[in-house]
C-alpha cells in the first residue's frame, strides 16, 4: 500500500518499481514501414510499441558515432606522426603499419574519452 497519493512510480510484478509512462511521441508510417516494423517487433516477442520504444531510447542514448570514431582515430595518426616529423626524424613504413595498427585497436575508447571530455566540459557551462 502507497502512502503518498501522487507518487510517480508503479510497481511492475517481483517488486521492480519504474516511472509512470506519462508521454507519448508519435511518427506517420506507410503501410509497408508499419509492416516491417510490426514483423520487427514480432521477432523480438515484443510488442510494436514497445519494441519502438527500445530502438528509440537506444539511440537515442548511443555515444558511439563511426563518423565521429573515425575522425578522432585519424586525429591520433596525424598528431602521432606529425612529431616526429616536427623533430626531423624519418618514418618508416614499419612505424606507420604500427601506428596505424594502433589507432585501429584505440580509437573507440580514444572517442569515448573525447567526447566525455566535451559532456564534462558542457556541464560546466
């Protein structure tokens, strides 16, 4: 029994509790895209709109973006090349299949830690 009328939570069987869906956001379809996306939901064993609302959220919150990945990855081959060069010393092409195998196996953390540095730095704004 809830103690508070207006309490902003049900309770979802084996005592999960999650917030009252209150909102909706709604989209026009063909009647071919709402087949698909009802064959979709259906092979998930969900139903269209909660399987809308799964896709929705998750990319919604998705921090990895290629394009973005793939800009910091050539940021780190340029900046990693460009000091040695600076310095006067020769690169091999031994060197560069190293750095570049590098960049490859880092580049994904790499663009986690810059763009948390660019959701950090917005907090503080």
């Amino acid at each position: 029994m809830q103690s508070q009328p207006n309490i902003i939570t049900q309770r979802m069987g084996r005592g999960k509790i999650r917030d009252r869906r209150s909102r909706s956001l709604g989209t026009k379809l063909t009647i071919q895209e709402e087949r698909e996306l009802a064959r979709a939901a259906e092979a998930n064993g969900k139903s269209a709109s909660e399987w809308a609302r799964d896709v929705l959220l998750r990319e919604a919150r998705r921090t990895d973006d290629a394009v973005f990945t793939e800009l910091v990855a050539t940021r780190m081959l340029l900046v990693n090349l460009i000091k040695p060069l600076i310095l006067g010393e020769k690169v091999s092409p031994t060197w560069i299949t190293e750095a570049m195998t590098m960049v490859r196996k880092e580049k994904h953390r790499a663009a986690q830690d810059v763009m948390q540095q660019y959701t950090q730095d917005a907090g503080k704004e």
